[in-house]
C-alpha cells in the first residue's frame, strides 16, 4: 500500500527560546504568560537582549521550528506518513535553519527561502520563566506574505490530503494561495481540509471563511468558540447544523470534553480522558495531527477522533508543541490498529 502523502500550508515560525526570570521580562517590557504581535525593531530589540542574556559559558537561545501547521506536520511524519511543507522563510540565519531542521526532521520543506529585499524570516521569541510560564513575541515576517506564487501544483501529485492554517487567511494573498492548493489537491485526487485557527480570525474574514468552508474545504477543524463565531449563534448544535449542511466533515474540539465528528450524516464523538496540562500549547495540533493520520488510512470517524484525542494528550502532558514519543503504540494499546 502507497504511503499517504499530506501537504500542510502555514506560517513557518521559529520559535526562538530561552529562560528567563520575572525581572528581566520587567526590565524588557515583555507580558508574562501571554502571545504579543511584535513589529520588526521589536524583534530585533529582543533577539539582541537574549543574545546578551546568554552570553560565552551560558545556556544558548533554543532554536526550533514552529507554527501550527508546522507542528501539525510533525506529528504527522513522527506517525509514519509523507509529509511536506509549503511555507516562505528568508534566507537569512533563521530561515536557513528552518528549512534545514524540517527537512531533518522528515518533511519536505517544498520553496526554497527567498533571498533579495525581502521581511525576515519570522519567528515567535519566547521566554520561560522558572514557574514554566512561556511569554511569547511573534514577528509575523516573511511567512504572512505568502501567496499563490508560493504553490506549485506538480507537488501535489500523489497527494491524498492538503491541511491549512486559518492564521494564513488574514492577507488576500494567503486566500489565493489556499484556493489554489486546494485545487491542485483535488485535481490530483486529494482532501483539502483547514483548521479554523482562531475566532478573532473568523471574525475579520467571516464571509470568506464561510465560502471556504462552503466551497472547496472537505474537512473543517475548529472549536466550540469559532464554530459559534463562523455561524454568529450562541449554540453549538445550529452551528454544528449549519456547518454540516456547507461541509461534508466537521470537527470540533471542546477543549478537555469529548470532541464531535460529523461525516456525511454519521455523528460520533471521540472521548477525551482528562489530565492536568504541562503545556497546552501544542494541542489542537497534535488533535489535528491524530485526527488526519487516522483519515488517512481510512479508518473509522470515531478512531480518527480518538486518535486525536490521544495525540493532544501526549503533546500537553510535556513542554513544546511536538510529540515525544511514538504514538503507535499508544493507539495499538486502545486497539484503534
């Protein structure tokens, strides 16, 4: 049996992490705890202060390839299957490392970085208190230029499943560049599916995201907070309603509740078995990464859910958006392969 083979397009962020202690977040200005949209001097400010903060003989500034889709990708390829990456980095020190780590790493890293006079390769600069608090400073850079340009229909040949990220959706350019993926992935016989990313997203773009979800998208992922923001109802079930009739698969997650799988008619849901979260980051990707991995191999709604659900609570039992460990054996031990 031909390996399945999923496309993932995101924001390429290097998440660029060091500790830190409560004074020196102070003395840099920096919110503890929480996620910032950063302008480019602003990046550049705090690169430079972790830079001085870990001078010769001192823990150096971790360097790891980030973004939603990214993480999702990870997940993905750490299952077993093809994987790559269509996302735009500079070429600059950061970009470079990028497209070198994700290679390594097992996906494809599909667009070379683009040199020139161009933005900086983005990046999320975070630092980690000794309580495990993360505060993050995202430059958004290069990789929200993103466009049709950027996708190249000859590498979806052989393609099964394309997976987006809302985030993306914020520039015209990023919408072109996902109808267009989308296409290439149906004509070369694929699903198209996008995670809805955030409801402050859904909000700005509410009719385009209704379209997509509407048009050319098989699957959709989203919460219990953006399937209410997509439709503008208080109540799930319209909006899980209303979505089933524009999408042939709807999922949502509801955060430590069991998430609902809706296909073609057949409603299930995946139990989800609660444990205290390390690190919530990188949970709706890794639910993602489950999520698609079971599609894939055309196994049933409810295992696929299920296999989200065990992915999620891997990635928050640790620190960092990407598994550990390999989930197989986890799903072999619920019987799910």
């Amino acid at each position: 049996m031909t390996t399945p083979y999923v496309i993932g397009i995101g924001n390429a962020v290097m998440d660029v992490i060091s500790p830190t202690d409560d004074a020196r977040l102070a003395a840099l200005g920096v919110r503890k705890g929480i996620m910032q949209l950063i302008e480019r001097e602003r990046s550049e400010y705090l690169m430079a202060a972790q830079a001085d903060d870990h001078g010769p003989g001192r823990a150096q500034s971790r360097l790891v390839p980030g973004g939603s889709v990214a993480n999702t990708l990870a997940g993905i390829g750490m299952l077993g299957l093809r994987t790559a990456f269509i996302g735009r980095v500079a070429d600059d020190a950061l970009g470079l490392s990028y497209a070198e780590q994700t290679e390594a790493a097992g996906t494809v890293f599909v667009n070379p970085p683009v040199g020139g006079d161009q933005l900086p390769t983005s990046r999320s600069i975070i630092f980690v208190t000794p309580d495990g608090e993360r505060s993050m400073n995202t430059y958004l850079g290069i990789s929200a230029e993103l466009g049709p340009e950027d996708v190249n229909p000859s590498v979806f040949q052989g393609a099964g499943w394309l997976f987006l990220e809302g985030y993306l959706f914020d520039k015209p350019k990023g919408k072109e560049a996902f109808l267009k993926a989308a296409r290439s992935c149906h004509q070369a016989g694929g699903q198209a599916g996008i995670a809805l990313s955030d409801p402050f997203c859904v909000d700005r773009h509410r009719e385009d995201f209704r379209r997509l979800v509407a048009g050319p998208m098989d699957y959709v992922i989203g919460n219990v907070h953006e399937w209410e923001s997509l439709y503008q109802v208080t109540d799930l079930e319209k909006a899980l309603r209303l979505a089933s009739a524009d999408c042939g698969t709807v999922i949502c997650t509801r955060s430590g509740n069991d998430a609902i799988l809706i296909r073609d008619g057949e409603r299930v849901t995946a139990p989800v078995h609660r444990i205290v979260p390390v690190d919530a980051t990188g949970a709706g990707d890794q639910f993602a990464a489950g999520l698609i991995y079971g599609l894939a191999l055309n196994l049933p709604l409810a295992v696929a859910g299920r296999m989200g659900c065990i992915a999620a609570a891997e990635v928050i039992g640790h620190v960092g958006p990407r598994p550990e460990r390999d989930l197989r054996a986890d799903f072999r031990a619920e019987g799910l392969t």
